[in-house]
C-alpha cells in the first residue's frame, strides 16, 4: 500500500500542472477568422482592382503583408471575394513578449482617382463608403460580410493638409495611426430615389516615413459645378470634417494631436486646416479596450 499512496501522492500534482498548462493552452489557442467582401461600381474611372487593409489591436493587415491571404486585390462589380487566416483571440507579440487580444478590426479602403492624381489639384477623388467600416469577430471561426460602394457619394476635390511626427514616435519606437474621419455634410449623389442626402465616414492611417511629415485630406467642392471641375469665379465649399484618433487598437502607446500646444484626440479639418498640427505619442503601461478581451 505505501508505494501505491506514494504514487498517488506524486500524481495528484502533475495532474494539477497538467490540467492548468492545458488549461492555458486552450485559452490561448490560437484562431482564425474570415472577411467575405462585395464590391459594387465606381462613379469614376478606375484601376481594375482595388486594395483595403484591416487594423486591429497590433495587427494590420495589407495586400503586402505576411497576414495577407486573399486575392491580390479586388475585383469590381464582384460578389464574396474572401480574405482568410485574419488573427482572433489571444496573441503574443514577438517583439515583447506580451500578450494581447484582437476581436475589433477597422476596415480602411483608399479614394479612387486617376493615376497620379494626388499631386493634380484638378483631380475628384471618388470616396466610397465602408460597411462596416468596423466590427467585432465573434465565434470560434467567425465571418464578416462586408459591402464597398464607390458610387453613392458625390465625387470631391482634396486639399491636403500636413501634420508632422515629433520625436515622441522616435523615442518610443512606433510609427503607426489609424483615424476615423466623419464629414456630416458630405453630399450623395441623387439617384435610386435619394435626394439631398448628407453624412458618411470613412478609416483611414499614416505611417511614419524619414520625411516626419504626413497628410490628412480635407475634401471640397465647387457649390456651381456640374461638370466635374474647378469653375471660373467659384470658392471651394469645403466639408464639416472631424478626425479621430483610433486609440483604441494601438499597443502599449497612445497618439495625440497637438495644435496651438493642446494635446487632442479630435480635431476638426475644416476649422484647423490653416493650423500648425502635429502628432505625438505617449507609453501606456495599460492595454487599450480593443486589445484586450471583452467581458460581455
């Protein structure tokens, strides 16, 4: 009986360890997720294909990314067009060893415009609306649905506006902000029964590159205009637009702008766009809400 008990005495434990690491395990096993895109047209002419990313907690994923696993852009006027193998759940950063969580992601999809146009100040620029232009996965091997149309709103002119990185993302060593812009008075276009429509959204991100410099776009239009360029005699009505900071998928630091030495997190374009504006970055200790898991 004694080498029996002594056994069961020895077991007990590594049954105990065992169970816990397994437990750990499973929590952290890692899992994928799916995002079927539709597109429809565009209100002008465009390249064969167009590109999008994904942000989420630590994770972007672009059509030149390693994250990347679905067609090398995306077809116009085409249904159930898929990425796959897009990161859900618990995750570890290579770089600190740190754990975090992703279930939020934001859907940025670029403006279509001729070739070379973001240097012409005649170019229209054709902003298309995201929808979802957010969401959160949920299921073990979860699917999104989500829809691109570039022929709603009214096509508009870009002023760009530059804003500078200081030192802080040096320091810190980041580079990455996503935005949220917001134009309540962005015009659609009257057809299919809609008829003075105002309002959209849309993602969008810079980088920090050797230049410190990037630029926000600030769009507008010409009140009188009815064939798609700049009239003689006319001011740019320029749009209502507010730009936030997407503070809550970065990891481990937060961005601010800073105008006239005030720390924000929204500014709006219309009213700043003559300002000084630059960003800066913070360490935060704490995980934002989009990188860790929800209790509900």
């Amino acid at each position: 009986m004694k080498p029996c008990l002594k056994f069961l005495a020895l077991s007990i434990p590594f049954f105990f360890a065992y169970s816990i690491t397994k437990a750990q395990n499973t929590e952290l096993e890692k899992t994928t997720g799916y995002v079927n895109f539709s597109l429809g047209e565009t209100t002008l002419p465009h390249e064969k294909t167009q590109s999008l990313s994904l942000f989420g907690c630590n994770t972007n994923i672009t059509i030149d990314s390693k994250l990347w696993n679905g067609p090398k852009g995306f077809s116009w006027n085409k249904a159930n067009q898929v990425l796959s193998g897009i990161p859900v759940g618990h995750q570890i950063d290579p770089k600190t060893n740190k754990p975090y969580y992703v279930a939020k992601y934001y859907i940025a999809s670029p403006p279509v415009f001729k070739a070379g146009g973001q240097n012409d100040p005649n170019t229209l620029y054709d902003i298309g609306i995201v929808t979802p232009d957010n969401f959160v996965f949920d299921g073990k091997k979860p699917v999104q649905m989500v829809y691109l149309d570039y022929n709603v709103l009214k096509p508009m002119f870009i002023k760009y506006i530059e804003v500078k990185f200081d030192s802080s993302f040096d320091n810190l060593g980041v580079d990455f902000i996503p935005f949220m812009v917001e134009c309540n008075d962005f015009p659609w276009r009257e057809a299919n029964g809609i008829s003075g429509a105002q309002g959209a959204s849309g993602i969008g991100s810079l980088t920090k590159d050797s230049t410190n410099v990037a630029r926000l776009f600030l769009p507008y239009y010409y009140p009188y205009d009815t064939e798609g360029s700049a009239p003689t005699n006319s001011m740019e009505e320029y749009l209502d637009c507010e730009v936030t900071l997407l503070n809550d998928i970065l990891f481990h630091y937060e961005v601010f702008f800073i105008v006239n030495g005030e720390k924000r997190t929204s500014i709006n374009l219309k009213t700043l766009q003559n300002e000084k504006i630059s960003f800066h970055a913070e360490y935060r200790e704490e995980l934002s809400a989009g990188c860790v898991e929800s209790k509900q």
